[in-house]
C-alpha cells in the first residue's frame, strides 16, 4: 500500500513538473493563438481573396473535377485531381497571405525598435566578446583596465 502511494505521489510530483514547464504553457498559449489566427486567415482567404480572384479570373471552383476510373453506380473510382488542385491553390493562397502578414509585421516590429544592437565590448588583445564591467578576458585571462576595453 505504502509503495503504491508513493508510486502515486511521484507520478503527480512528475506530472506537476511536466504541466508547469514554462514551455508548456508557451506552448499551449502558441497553439491556441494559432487556432485563432488560422481562423482570421481562412476567412480572409474564403471571404476576402477568393472572391476578388473570382471577380478577376472568373471562378476558380475545381473541386468538381475528377476522371472516372471505374464506372459504376455504387463502387465507382474517380480521380478526383480537381480538389487536389482546389487544395493546392488555397494553399498557396494562404502561403501568400501569411507571407503578407508576417511582413507587415516585420516592419512594424522594426519601426517600434529602432535602436540598433549596442556593440558588444571587445577584448582588446583577443578581441573576443566579453562583459561590461570585466577586468580581466575570459578567453585570453589578459588584465585590463575597464576603460581601455570600450573603445577598440
Ligand atoms: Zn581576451
């Protein structure tokens, strides 16, 4: 009984740890914003661009396509390279919409932070990176004045 009760304790103990990884919740919050936005983007592309490619190019159904193979009432073969092609452009479609998206939002991430990266302080004899406020090269265990360090 005693050992079975343990068993149990650790198990929670090992589930606890599992489910309040930070990453999880990362993830879970990633996963679910992702829903969300899949759903932003499927009615752009079905509401938004398939009619305005519809107006430009006529209609662009080609779910109905399809070859029979085998014909026959019930037990009929098709091909149905149609949807296939209905599947591959709105693929595309949304490949193109996203490809949007995410430029847009590079520019405006880029326009928020416009400091550039503060140049990284360079040993003066290895020139490798290192801290701020060090004395002495972890790489090259070269001494030096803080000062000296910042300018090159
Ligand atoms: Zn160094």
């Amino acid at each position: 009984m005693a050992n079975s009760k343990e068993k149990a304790s650790g198990l929670l103990k090992e589930f606890k740890e599992f489910a309040l990884k930070g990453n999880v919740v990362d993830m879970a919050v990633g996963v679910i914003i992702g829903a969300a936005f899949g759903n932003i983007v499927s009615s752009l592309v079905n509401d938004i661009f398939t009619p305005l490619i519809a107006c430009i190019f006529g209609d662009m159904d080609f779910s109905g396509l399809k070859i029979v193979l085998r014909e026959g009432a019930e037990s009929a073969v098709t091909l149905n390279y149609g949807n296939f092609l209905q599947i591959v452009i709105n693929f595309v479609i949304v490949a193109l919409c996203l490809f949007a998206v995410i430029k847009a939002m590079n520019k405006l991430k880029k326009k928020e932070e416009p400091k550039p990266a503060e140049k990284p302080r360079l040993c003066p004899y290895c020139k490798s990176e290192i801290a701020k406020d060090a004395t002495r090269c972890p790489h090259c265990t070269s001494v030096f004045d803080p000062v000296t360090a910042t300018k090159k």
